[in-house]
C-alpha cells in the first residue's frame, strides 16, 4: 500500500493546506514533503532486482464493471522519476522561504496537490487512471503560472493550456481506442496496461501508426520535442519559479516517461518504422535550442531553451530502442531534473535582489557572494555534462547508442556539448564576474535556507557522476525488459 500513500499523502496535506494560515502552512508543506521522501527511500530501497512492477504494486476497485481499476506499481523507471519528484519537492519549498507571495496557502496546497499527481502519473498501471493523473497534474500548474507567473501570466498560461489539451484529446482517443478493443481480443473489457499493451502489440502496422501519431502529439508537447516547444520558453520565463522548477525538473519527464511506458510498448511497430522522423526531429532540437540559448539575455530563458536542448537528446537516445540509449534516458531525467532545479533556483535568488534577469545588467555578482559562486558553478559544471558530474553519465550513454545507430546523428547531436558549455559559462561569467553593477554592488550572499536548498543538488551532482551504480542498477531491470521486448520483433 505504500504506492497509494505516496499519493494519498500531498493529496490529504494539499486540501488540508487550504484552510491553514500562510506560515502554518508553509510548516505542514514542507514537512508533508520530508515525510514524503522518507516513504520514497523506503519504497525504492523495497524494489526487487529483475523485477518490473514488484511486490509494492496495489490494485484496488474503482470502475469495476467497465475493467477499470485503480491499480499503482513502481519499476526501477517509475520509481527513479518518484524518487526525483520527492527529493525536488522539500528543496523547492525551502528555496520559497524568503518569497512573499499572496495567498501562501494556496500556492503551497497546488504544489503538494501537483506532487501527488506527478507520483500518480509514475505510478499509474491503468491506462483511465493514467490519463486521469496526467491531466490533474496539469491543472495546479495553470493556476501557480496564471495566479503568481510574470506580466504576460495570462496569455502565456492559455496558450500552454491550448496545447496541452490538443495533446491530451489525442491521447485520450488513443487510449479510449485501445481499451475499446480489449473486449474482442482479451473476452472481456480492461483497461489494464498489461491488456493495452497486448492489444496494441496486436495491431497491424496501419493501426500501430495511428495510436503512434495520437500518443507521440501528447508525450511530444509535453517534453517539448521539436516543433511542438513553443509554448515552452514564455512558460518557464512567466512563471513563478517553484513551478517553472516543476515544470523543467519533473512535468517534462512526463512525456519521456510516456513514451518508454505507454508508446514504445503499446506500438512497438510503429515506433520502428518511425524512428529515424523522431531522431531527426530531436537532434533539430537539441542543435535549435543550443543556438537559441547562445542568443539569449534573460537568463531565465536562457535556461529554458537549455532544457528544450537537453530533451531533445533524450528523445533521439530513446528511438535508438538499446540499453545504453534508454537508460542512458533514464539516468539523464534525473540527472537534468537535479541540474535544472538549481539553475532555476539560482536564477530565483538573483532576481529577488537584483529586480533583474538581464545578463548584461548583471556581473560582479562573485565578489560579494562567495557561497553562491561555488554552488553556482558547481551546478553550471553539472549541466554541462563534465565529466565526474551528474550530467555526464547519461549523456555519454545517450550519445554511444547515437553513435551505435548512425554517427552523423551522433556527431550533429554532440555539439550539444559544445554549445552547452558556450552558453552556461556565457551566463556564468556575465552574471558572476566582471565589475558590480548598480544592481549588484550590494548584492547579499545566500541566506542558510537557500543555500541549504542547493546543498543536496549539489551532492547529487557529485553522487551521480562518481558513483552512478545505484540509479542505473535501479533502472536496469526494466530498461532491459523492454529493450528485449522491441529486440524480439
């Protein structure tokens, strides 16, 4: 039953968090989400090697009579992108301490009642609840960006909901397709994803390619791939930055998360015959955002196309359909979500001092912040993928399954590389040295909330690139369950 608490526990701390006093709150919050990452340890500590949904799985009744039930599992996938979620959560709610935002409480009740739906989306082994925690963790992030976001809150927030409700009405028919089959092929209706997966598996090429197209928009928008990202950079810069945390630590891995799940086992076929239209859309991607990035002057979408970069290497490594590509995938989502939670969080702290995002409005930053300096370029060097940190792992596994499959598309996506490193020292550098500015010359260093905020980024920086065995040995059971299952058709 662990599976269910990990949901039932922001969900209940969420409502309760409505009808408390801001400070109050605040307090309930953030140990609601210590609390949370305690049962998290446990449970991945609790996963049994070689298994893919193991002993911890729940299913319970819900929609009986139509095969639909309220089933949760964890595998080593899940159950990294869980842990992920859990480990972001107390972080970000601590680096929010020194905000004074309107109406707290119900900024801190929409982030526990986004967590429990992103857990939910991890967990889900039915295809209706599924879809059901998929769009309910949509909805606490429209209200944290339309209520707290920038000055163009409102435009940017309906063209992000236009979006995400165009892919979501594909994948709901999609889905709805699949389960509406599993009555002529199984004897009896089911919404179960081991059934979906055998009624997908059972389609003739024609109708694994409409299934691929409706899920592939749904999961495409969500990460963003290219051309399906341009809601993506006036989000991240509009909103507030706990939810722009959310929604480039953890919201994006959704969509990568859907398609190792829900797309590559369901139309394995499919996902073949179009593999080379995906990895050709996001190595345009990966080299698009990395030069955009290199333009920028607000630092804050500087970042953002960073990470639009970022998933479209991802994208390319999981259509490779090998071990090294999808779990080098696997191991980069938690590995991008800890680099880009702490930019994002830096980014926050300076703008809070300065009034500024402005790269050429901003230096000397270094002098009076030593502790920030350190912390900063430890994170910068993490995103950059050098190695010894967290980000080189997964993307020089990523970039082996490129080179594997085609080298060109290996070579043309390595310049991420390159450029990455062009644009985050750029921004490094314009905002930590050269002389003060009028803004900066009496900066204040960080305060013991923020800075432990950043602490354990930092430590999973190093953690991740020194000793990667225990998230890979997590990850690998499944990883290799579907490389097998794409392998044998």
């Amino acid at each position: 039953m662990i599976t269910l608490l990990l949901i039932l526990l922001p969900l209940l701390a969420g409502l309760v968090c409505f009808a408390l006093p801001g400070k109050t709150a605040r307090g309930v919050a953030f140990g609601a989400t210590l609390v949370q990452l305690v049962l998290t340890l446990w449970a991945v500590s609790r996963l049994e090697p070689g298994s893919a949904v193991d002993s911890l799985s729940v299913s319970l009744p819900w929609l009986q009579d139509f095969g639909i039930g309220f089933s949760l599992g964890l595998d080593g996938i899940s159950g990294l992108l869980v842990l992920l979620t859990s480990t972001l959560l107390p972080l970000i709610l601590l680096s929010t301490f020194g905000r004074h935002d309107d109406k707290p409480a119900s900024f801190f009740a929409l982030m526990l009642l986004m967590q429990a739906a992103l857990v939910g989306v991890f967990e889900a082994r039915d295809a209706v609840l599924f879809y059901f925690m998929w769009e309910a963790a949509l909805i606490p992030v429209y209200l944290l960006a339309g209520i707290w976001g920038g000055e163009r809150r409102v435009q940017v927030t309906l063209k992000f909901f236009v979006y995400t409700v165009f892919g979501s009405l594909f994948m709901l028919v999609a889905l709805a397709y699949l389960y509406s089959q599993t009555a002529a092929v199984l004897g009896h209706s089911s919404a179960a994803i081991a059934d979906i997966y055998t009624v997908g598996r059972g389609l003739d090429l024609t109708g694994q390619i409409w299934i691929f197209w409706a899920l592939f928009l749904a999961f495409g928008i969500k990460m963003p791939i290219f051309p399906l990202h341009t809601w993506q950079p006036d989000t991240y810069t509009e909103s507030p930055a706990p939810a722009t945390i959310l929604l480039s630590g953890i919201m994006l891995k959704m969509g990568i998360f859907g398609l190792i799940t829900w797309l590559l086992p369901v139309v394995p076929m499919a996902a073949k015959f179009y593999a080379p239209v995906v990895i050709f859309l996001a190595i345009i991607g990966v080299v698009y955002g990395a030069v955009i990035a290199i333009r920028q002057k607000d630092i804050k979408r500087l970042v953002a196309y960073s990470s639009f970069s970022h998933v479209g290497l991802m994208a390319a490594a999981i259509f490779t359909f090998s071990a090294e590509g999808i779990q080098g995938a696997v191991v980069q989502m938690f590995a991008h979500g800890v680099s880009v939670a702490g930019l994002f969080m830096i980014i926050d702290y300076i703008e809070r001092r300065t009034n500024s995002r402005d790269i050429l409005a901003l230096g000397g930053i270094t002098k009076s912040a030593p502790v920030l300096t350190v912390l900063f370029l430890i994170i910068t060097l993490g995103s950059v993928a050098l190695p010894l940190t967290s980000g080189f792992i997964g993307e020089f596994m990523m970039l082996l399954a490129l080179g594997k499959y085609n080298l060109v598309a290996a070579g043309i996506a390595g310049t991420t590389i390159i450029f990455g490193a062009v644009y985050m020292f750029v921004l490094f550098q314009g905002v930590m040295f050269g002389k003060a500015t009028k803004l900066t010359e009496s900066f204040k260093d960080l305060t013991s909330a923020e800075t432990i905020a950043l602490v354990p980024l930092v430590v999973l920086t190093f953690w991740i690139g020194l000793y990667p065995a225990p998230f890979l040995k997590l990850s690998e059971p499944a990883v290799l369950a579907l490389v097998n299952l794409l392998g044998g058709l």
